[in-house]
C-alpha cells in the first residue's frame, strides 16, 4: 500500500492505492483528478525537470531551462548530472532546445528565457 499527497489542486487529499487481486484500489481522492494521478504516481510516476545551465560570455553566469514534457522520476536526478554538465554559449534564445532527447527519455530541454550575450 502507498500513500500520496495529491498536488493536482490546493486540497491536498490524502490518497491510498494497494493492489488487491491484481487490481488496484484507490480511495481518498474527492475526484477523478485525485484518481489519476495516484494511478499514475504508483505506475509510472513523472515530473517536469526544471534547473538552470551554466552560460559563458552571457550577462548572467547560467540560465533556466525546463523539459519539453514530464520525464519519469527515476530519470530525473541522472537528467540533472547531464544539464549540470553541459557549458552554453551565449546569446540563447528563449525557447532554444539545449539538450534533445536527453539520456533516450524522449522528452528534449529548452531555455525557458532569452540571455544576451555581454
Ligand atoms: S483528489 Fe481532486 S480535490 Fe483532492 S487534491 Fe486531488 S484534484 Fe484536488
């Protein structure tokens, strides 16, 4: 059995999802939101990866960047080494995929602002 904190809306509900039978039954969620996104965190749980990437001869030293979709949460600490690794160079266009495809998830990375170059 495992417990969630649904964070589709400010409710909060508490959720339970456990496995009987083969099936699984969830229980707490106030709605069908609730329901789908306990099924899916006890399937398959994903989030969108947001950090930023360093930047050289820009006007600041790194830029934030965000995943084009979610990408599955035991992806999501390697994803991060990849993006902490990674050296821009400026200027970078807001909306510019930095990293396509990264490590095979099939989702790619964008700049999520424009920075000039000095
Ligand atoms: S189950 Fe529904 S009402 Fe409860 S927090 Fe999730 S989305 Fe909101």
């Amino acid at each position: 059995m495992k417990e969630y904190t649904c964070i589709v809306c400010p409710r909060s509900c508490r959720i339970t999802v456990e496995e009987k039978d083969g099936e699984l039954v969830i229980t707490g969620n106030t709605c069908k939101r609730g329901y789908e996104f306990a099924k899916n965190e006890y399937t398959d749980p994903k989030r969108m990866l947001t950090t930023t990437v360093k930047v050289t001869g820009g006007v600041l030293p790194r830029i934030p960047v965000i995943s084009t979709q979610e990408v599955p949460k035991d992806r999501l600490e390697d994803c991060l080494k990849v993006l902490y690794g990674l050296e821009l160079k400026a200027p970078v266009q807001y909306g510019e995929i930095i990293c396509e495809n990264i490590l095979g998830t099939g989702v790619d990375i964008k700049a999520s602002r424009t920075l000039q170059a000095k």
